[in-house]
C-alpha cells in the first residue's frame, strides 16, 4: 500500500516540475541570452525609449479613463439588480475572450473612417486610427473589462449594511459611493487595476490593426519587439527584460491585494 502512494507522488512531481520548466524556462532565457550590459545599452536606442515612453503614456491614459468611468459602472452592476444585467454583464467581459485581431476589425468597423461611428467622429475633428489617440482606445477596450470584472467583484463583497448605515446618517448616495463603497473596496480596485495595466502594457494585436505601428506614434514595446527581434535579437530582448519586470511588479501587487480571487470571482 506505501508503494502506490509514493508512486503517486512521484508522478505529481513530474508533472509539477514539467510544468514549472515549461512555464519557466522561456522568461529565464530572456535573462540569459545575452549580458546586462548589452541589455541597458539596447534600452538607450531611440527606437526602444520611444516604444516603452509611449507604452507608458498609453496604457496611464487608459487606465485613467477605465478607472473613471469603469468604477461607478462597476458599482451600479454590483449593487443594483435590473432585468437583463446578466446578459450586460457578459457583454462586458466579452472582450476577455476575443482574440486580438478580431477586437482590432471591431474597432475599425466602429470607429474607423467607414464604421457605424466613424462620420461622426470625423465630423467632431478627432482622428484615431494610426494615431497615438487610437493606441489608447485600442489598450482601453482590451483591458477594461479586466478592472470591471475585479471591481464588481470588490463591490459584491462590501457588508450592505455598511452602505445602510451611511445612508441612514444621512449621506447621500453618491457620498456613500465615494467615502464608504470605494475605500472599503480599495483593495479590489487596486488589484483590477494591476490586472487591467499589465493587460495593456502587453497589448500588441489591436493596436496592431486599429493604430498601426509607426515609431514615436503608434509604436508601443510588445510592437517594437515584434519589429526589431528579426534584426535586433539584443534590442527585443532588452524591451521583453523590462516587460516582463513590470509584469512581475504588476503579478505581484496582485497577490499582495488580493486579486488571487479574481479567478474565482470571474467564473461565476
């Protein structure tokens, strides 16, 4: 009967340790494959400086608009409940699972010279395709419904009888939203907004389609590698280094918030 368990045991290891080299062994090797020194020096190139400046530009811009307006529309789908939310909810999250050259044609199909949205954009002076204004539309659409998701999540998981009591002091509701529902989320709110930036700092397929890749404009760094790793191996790999640490950074001040549930709280 020893033996069977050992057994066993042995072969979850296996597996784990399969698995770990697997998932590992890809980002280690972009360490590796050549010395830190050349890594920094590939990060002082003018090509790589634009595309990581304009990638932190883009995706703060987005972020910001997602936190803005993604916040209240996350509190109202978390505290209110009304004929056809379920079906509201799974529109949401819709982009979650569509592969990024489809949201791209969706984009150009609205809000392109020909879309339903177009005329009127135009009309109103604004130009977003091939444009870093269209950058931040194309990151915004991928990666709102990461932050919805999680802070409708963190809003579900409030005790009403907080907000209650808040209204029953006599505030208002938009002062319980900003000085009772918000901090006391904070956490959640936080930990989507981790999820959704590390989203659209590696954004590449619909910006690719709706924005172009133009350098200084358009141009963000998952788009700069793709660029240059055919003749620059050093140069994709230095921009792929700083990515993946901010995606630690990001991974990692999920876990710390608690976005660890976010999983779970999504497959509901």
């Amino acid at each position: 009967m020893s033996r069977r368990p050992r057994a066993f045991a042995v072969v979850l290891a296996a597996s784990l340790s399969a698995v770990l080299c697997f998932l590992t062994l890809p980002i280690v090797a972009i360490f590796t494959q050549t010395s830190p020194l050349e890594l920094l020096a590939s990060l002082g190139e003018e090509g790589a400086l634009d595309a990581l400046r304009l990638s932190v530009i883009c995706s703060a811009s987005a972020i910001t608009l997602i936190v803005l307006l993604g916040t209240p529309a996350a509190y109202l789908l978390a505290t209110r409940h009304f004929r056809g939310r379920a079906t509201l909810v799974t529109l949401i999250e819709l982009p979650l699972v569509l592969p990024p050259a489809v949201a791209g044609i969706g984009l150009l199909a609205a809000l392109g010279p020909n879309g339903a949205l177009g005329g009127l954009i135009e009309d109103a002076g604004i130009q977003l395709v091939l444009t870093t204004a269209g950058v931040i539309v194309a990151l915004t659409f991928v990666s709102a419904p990461f932050f919805l998701r999680q802070a409708q999540s963190a809003f579900e998981a409030l005790d009403r009888d907080w907000l209650d009591a808040s209204r029953t002091l006599g505030a208002s509701e938009a002062r319980t939203f900003m000085a009772v529902a918000v901090p006391t989320a904070g956490p959640g709110l936080a930990s989507g907004l981790a999820l959704a930036w590390g989203r659209a700092l590696g954004e590449f397929g619909a910006t690719l389609m709706f924005a172009g890749s133009f350098q200084g404009i358009t141009q963000t760094a998952p788009l700069a590698i793709y660029g240059t790793f055919s003749t620059d191996f050093t140069g994709a790999l230095a921009l792929s280094a700083v990515l993946v640490a901010v995606s630690a950074a990001l991974l990692l001040s999920v876990k710390l918030l608690g976005g660890s549930a976010w999983l779970g709280s999504a497959a509901r």
